[in-house]
C-alpha cells in the first residue's frame, strides 16, 4: 500500500523550491529599480531576497537525508544481512527517481544552448551525466543549478556503502550506534575538509563557486537530515514532545545566520575580506550551522499530517510533487535564454515576469504528470517499495 503524504514535509518543499525561484527570477523586475522615487525602495526590499537562494538549497539538502535517511535505516534494522541486493535496491529507486528527469533537462540544455550559440558543446560537458562537474573542483557556468543535484546524487550514491562498510567494520556494535556513527562520520569528514584549504578564500564568489557548490565540501549537509531520521525513528516520541520548541529554534537561527551572511557577504562592511575570523566562520562552520538549524524543523513538519486550510494543503501538495521538475526547468532552460533575447522595461517586466512563472508552473506540470511520475512508477518492475517515511505508531 502507497503511504500517505506528509504535508508537513510537502510545505517545506514547497517552501524550498519557491525560495529558490524567487531568488533567481526577481532579475526580471529589475527595471522597477529605475522608477523615479520608488525604484530605490523597491531595489532595497528586492535585496531581502539574497539568502533565498541557499537556504532553499540547504532546506532541499536537508529534506533529501531525512527522506533517504529513513529508508536505508529502515531498510537496515530490518535486514539480517544488509549487503549488496539491500543498497542495489535503494540505488534502482533513486535512480529511477532522478536520473530520467535530470537527463532529459540536462539533453534539452546542451540541444538549445548550441542552437542558440549561447554555450556550445564540449567534451568537459560530459562530465555533467555522471555528476563529475564539481565533484572537487567548481563548477562550470553551463546549467549552474544542476551542482546540488551532484551533491544529493553522490549522497546517494556513498550512504549505503558507509553504512554497509561501518557495520562490517564495527561487526559487534548495534545497528543503532551504526547509524549514529554514519552521522559523525559524514559531519566531521566535510567539515574537515572545509578546514583543510578554505582559510585563505578571500573572494565571496569563490566561497560561492568553490566552497558551497564542491560536492567533497558539501556532502555533510545531507547528513544533518539523515541525523533527524536517526532521531525521529528511535526517539519518536521525546522529539514529538519538543518539536514546536526545535521549530522555534530553528527560524531563530535560520533568521540570524541568514542575516549574518547578509551583513559580512552583501554589504558595504565587507567583512568576509578583511576579518580572517569572519571569513573562518562563513566558510567552514555556517555550510555546517545552516542546513543544522533546518533539521531542527523536521520533527514538526515529519509529524504534521493535516493542516486546517484545504487551499493550502492543496497547494503545498502540488507544488512539492512539481519541485524537482521545476527545480530543472526554471533557471538554465527558461529563465537564462529569457535574459539572453528579452528586453525588459519598466512597462513590461511584470507582464514577462508573470509569464515567466506560468511557463516555470505549466512545463513542471507537464513533465511531473507525463514524464516523471510514469518513469518513477516504472520502479515497481524493477525493486522492492520503500518502507513508509513515518509510521502511525
């Protein structure tokens, strides 16, 4: 039997995926910014917007360990002997999960791209079907959205090998304390590396490109979804009683880290520049703090089952299906080749802007129903279901 949707979840993925378009589609309206008087104002409450970005990154990061989290340590208490048939499993559902979608955009990418000469083909573009493009050095500016998605894929992909070895190696421990030391092992490592050669990183956009979109930089992000997993399936109901608290502590920080990033990265202080302790800080510890802070509202958002508002349950609902199409569609595909041929004006940008977000909503739509959702219930043929994200006990 198919489990229910957790709208709770289902809010904060939409809550992601709309940070994310907000963030990268506002550039149309910038013409506004020219409007006698107003412009000025409206450029600084448009500005606002310049976290949205990553936290609606590390929010998708986050939702993706809890989620993939739950399955394998399910899988894993359950299974007498988890080993290859276990993890060949997860992989066949993962894949037939992310993969069809991501080649699909990823083809229709480099076809327009050439034709339209704005990036014609490369061998190094290759790279991109097997997520090697930033696997420890930056990305290219080809289809730029497409380096967390090596960041989730190689999670997937090193999970349950990590798991599998650890149990392996550690024969007489509990599986419980497996989990737990998959966790540590995940949080330490790419915290590590972080400290290994980013002290000297003086240029934002190079915190940017070569620190928070590096996949052996990154992959520590996941893990903190992965712990909330661990948590919620063996400490269930001591999270329950304190999931409104962790919420509370989770805006809290999310609102003053995001403002800190704001401060030292955005603004005329320039302190990741010139305090080597500030700089420390943005690139070691807040790729770690942020995606922490957002596991913090996992528990209340994994035990909210219904909502009062139907319009709003609806919504969440569909919008979260659509995520990962929309994800794929609404900034390298649509959004850019916009940029490249339209002029916007202060007269028309809201007009184009509006048709820009029906475009993003009605083609996600489109490939969720007719491509992704058909492909992903080819998975039926090839693998076992996965057991259910939380169950009712």
């Amino acid at each position: 039997m198919k489990p229910s949707r957790i709208i709770g979840l289902d809010i904060m993925r939409a809550i992601a995926i709309l940070m994310v378009l907000v963030f990268h589609s506002l550039v149309i309206v910038s013409p506004l910014y020219k409007i006698p008087v107003w412009g000025s104002m409206i450029h600084k409450v448009l500005a606002l917007s310049e976290p949205l970005g990553l936290l609606g990154v590390e929010l998708f990061f986050v939702l993706s360990g809890f989620l993939i989290g739950t399955i394998l340590i399910k899988v894993f208490i359950k299974s007498e002997n988890y080993g290859k048939s276990d993890i060949f499993n997860f992989y066949v559902r993962r894949w037939f999960r992310t993969l069809p979608n991501y080649w699909l955009i990823l083809l229709a990418n480099l076809c327009i791209y050439q034709a339209l000469q704005m990036d014609p083909f490369s061998a190094d573009k290759l790279r991109y079907f097997l997520f090697l493009q930033n696997l420890w050095s930056p990305q290219p500016a080809f289809f730029r959205e497409a380096w967390s998605l090596a960041v989730e894929e190689w999670a997937y992909l090193t999970l349950p090998v990590v798991i599998f070895a650890l149990s392996k190696i550690f024969k007489a421990s509990p599986k419980k304390k497996i989990i737990f030391l998959t966790f540590v092992t995940y949080a330490s490592t790419f915290l590590l590396a972080r400290c290994s050669n980013n002290l000297s990183i003086t240029d934002p956009l190079y915190f940017d490109s070569g620190v928070r979109k590096v996949v052996c930089y990154r992959l520590d992000a996941i893990s903190y979804g992965l712990l909330m997993a661990y948590l919620l399936l063996f400490y269930k109901h001591r999270m329950a009683k304190i999931r409104r608290p962790l919420l509370m502590i989770s805006i809290v920080g999310i609102v003053v880290l995001s403002f800190i990033h704001f401060v030292g990265i955005f603004s005329y202080l320039q302190l990741y520049q010139t305090s080597i302790r500030f700089r420390a800080f943005i690139n070691i510890f807040f790729l770690s703090l942020v995606p922490l802070f957002f596991s913090l509202s996992i528990p209340y958002a994994a035990l909210l089952t219904t909502i009062s508002s139907k319009a709003i349950s609806k919504a969440a609902t569909f919008i979260s299906k659509i995520s990962y199409s929309m994800y794929l569609v609404h900034f390298s595909l649509l959004l850019l080749p916009m940029l490249h041929f339209g002029a916007f004006t202060i007269h028309n940008c809201i007009p184009y802007y509006l048709l820009y977000l029906a475009v993003v909503f009605g083609l996600s739509s489109v490939i969720y129903y007719y491509y992704e959702k058909p492909v992903m219930d080819l998975r039926k043929r090839f693998s076992k279901d996965d057991p259910a994200i939380i169950s009712k006990s």
